[in-house]
C-alpha cells in the first residue's frame, strides 16, 4: 500500500490536477470514493491509497 497527499499524488500523476482530485474527494460520499477506502484522513491531513484510487477509477469508468 503506497499513501500520497493529495498534492504528491497529483504530482506524480499529471493528468490527475490538484483541483480535480480535491473535487473528487470532496464529493467522496456521492461519488463512492469513500466506500473503496482509497481516501484516509489522519486528522487534517489527506491521504490517497494509489491502489485502490485506481481500482475505484476503473470501476468507475465500467459503469459509465
């Protein structure tokens, strides 16, 4: 399991914008971001498990 900030993950994957996945995340409930367990908070602070983002990611893009 690799975790990244919200920021590092954007930096390391550059199609995904800062903006964009701050909009997926913030709408986690609606979206089922939540329900993959790709985010987790540590407090404040963000975290995205890259694995399950990606499974999330794709699932999503089956349904569509």
């Amino acid at each position: 399991m690799q975790l990244f900030t919200v920021k590092q993950f954007a930096e390391r994957w550059p199609y995904l914008t800062y903006g964009g996945l701050r909009y997926k995340i913030f709408n986690q409930y609606d979206n089922g971001l939540f329900a993959s367990g790709a985010i987790i908070k540590d407090g404040k602070k963000v975290l995205i498990d890259e694995d399950k983002f990606f499974a999330w990611l794709k699932l999503r893009s089956k349904n569509d």
